[in-house]
C-alpha cells in the first residue's frame, strides 16, 4: 500500500522541485533482437507470454541483486539500461557481468544487441536519461549491427578487459562466446559465488550446485540453440544477424557453417 502521510508527500513534493546535475557513470543499453517476432509467436499462449515476461525479470533482478558493483537498472519492453559509478577497479566486473548476461540470454534462446559507453547521465529508480543513454543508443541502434555489444574505447583505460573483448574493424565489443569466458561463467554458475538465499531473495529461483561442464559443452547447447532459427523464414538482414553469432561459434568448435543448412527466405528476404 502506497504510503500517502504528509511527511512522505513532502518529501515527494521536495524530490520533484529539486534540480540534480549529471554523474559520470558506465552506461549500457542493449534490446533483444527479433522480440517483436517473439510477441507474434507467443500471441495469446499464457505460459509463452510468462517466458517472455521471466526472460526480461530474470536480468532486471540479476543485475539489481546485491554484488560488488552498484548498479541502477531500468527497462522498458525488451529495452534494458543499466548504469553503474566509475569507481576504482569496478568496471572490469561491471562489463564481466554483463557478457555473462549476454550468455545466459542466448542460454535461453535470445539474442542481445548493445552499446557500452561512459559519460553523463542521470538514472534512479524512476528517471534515466542523458548524453551518455543517447550515446549508448546510438552504439547499440548504429554500430552493433549483429548481436554483439560494442563499447568505446575509453572504458579500456579503466581496466583490463582483453580477455572476455574483440576488436574487429576499428570496433571494441564483449566477446563472450569463447572457451575461455564460458568456463568462466560455467564454474562460477557451478560455485554459486552468489548463494542460493540471494537467488531466493531478489526473486529468482535458485537452481543449486550445477555439475562441473567443459566450455566446449555450454558452447555447443548454444550453438544448438541457434540452428532452428536458421530453419525459420528470415529476411536477409535477420539471416545475417543469426549466422554472425551462429559462424563465429561453429568455426571455434569445428563444427559446420550455417552455409551447410537449408534455409528457408521470408517473403520480404531482401
């Protein structure tokens, strides 16, 4: 119940005359590729529409559960800004946080496309905007192109990220896909580094200790994830997005290209 006492009206009343500046913060935005075609496909199917509805909680509540980077996040639909101070050391594990976001996504069948930037925003729990969200945006709507998460390159000055990034034509992005970043995750899944009580109490199920998998594995149910949508009638441009990821996993475990499968044009395939 909503809290309507004079002293918390005026504290309201004072919060919305008051004149904030910016603060220089890591900003991502980053939306799921291909989530209007989800909401056609899951049309009026109740449990459909909770998987889409889990999909969006389970990073809002992720990312909002108690760690050692602070961090404010909003969503909107399958648009997601998150926002965290520039503080020493923290941002390595700020950007290991969100590849490890981008691998539990595909996990689940979705794809995550992104911009990562560094600058001036202001973001609580009911505003977010700013030169830095317009310049994340334009990362994400201009630049990422496929599903990937690309940031400036200012933010390789504020630690060591070589390990988990690209660099491809001139553009920085989180390269999570790798045998090295997913035994990472794998072991720190199996380790629980954040307890089950935690899971329980940001609202996600806790799914306990996971058995030890190699990193070739968690690639491989991947890379499977992704071959029925090579089946599914794609335009060119969407086809394009699917086989970036689909190709760039495959060639690291040996396995056939997306070329080697038929594929089925949309109407609108160009």
């Amino acid at each position: 119940m909503a809290d309507d006492s004079p002293r918390n009206v005026g504290d309201k009343l004072e919060d919305f005359a008051r004149n904030p500046l910016y603060e220089k913060r890591v900003v991502v935005f980053y939306d799921v590729l291909g989530w209007r075609s989800e909401i056609e496909k899951a049309g009026a199917d109740q449990e459909k529409i909770g998987n889409l509805r889990r999909m969006i909680l389970s990073h809002a509540r992720v990312l909002r559960m108690p760690v050692q980077v602070p961090v404010n996040v909003s969503t909107f639909s399958d648009n997601i800004v998150i926002s965290t101070p520039v503080l020493d050391g923290n941002v390595p594990y700020f950007l290991r946080s969100i590849a490890a976001m981008q691998l539990m996504t595909a996990g689940m069948h979705f794809l995550l496309r992104g911009g990562i930037t560094i600058g001036d925003i202001y973001h609580d729990d009911e505003v977010v905007f700013g030169p830095a969200l317009n310049r994340a945006y334009e990362l994400e709507s201009k630049i990422a192109v496929v599903p990937r998460i690309v940031f400036d390159a200012e933010l390789l000055e504020l630690g060591d990220v070589s390990w988990l990034s690209a660099c491809e034509n001139g553009v920085h992005f989180l390269d999570p896909f790798t045998n090295q970043f997913m035994q990472h995750w794998l072991d720190n899944s199996s380790n629980r580094n954040h307890s089950g009580a935690k899971f329980d109490e940001a609202g996600i199920p806790a799914a306990g200790k996971l058995p030890p998998v190699p990193a070739d594995v968690g690639l491989q149910v991947i890379l499977n994830s992704l071959k029925p949508r090579l089946r599914e009638p794609l335009s060119d441009k969407n086809y394009g997005k699917v086989t970036w990821l689909f190709d760039r996993i495959a060639q690291r475990l040996g396995q056939p290209l997306s070329s080697s499968y038929p594929r089925v044009r949309s109407k609108d395939a160009v």
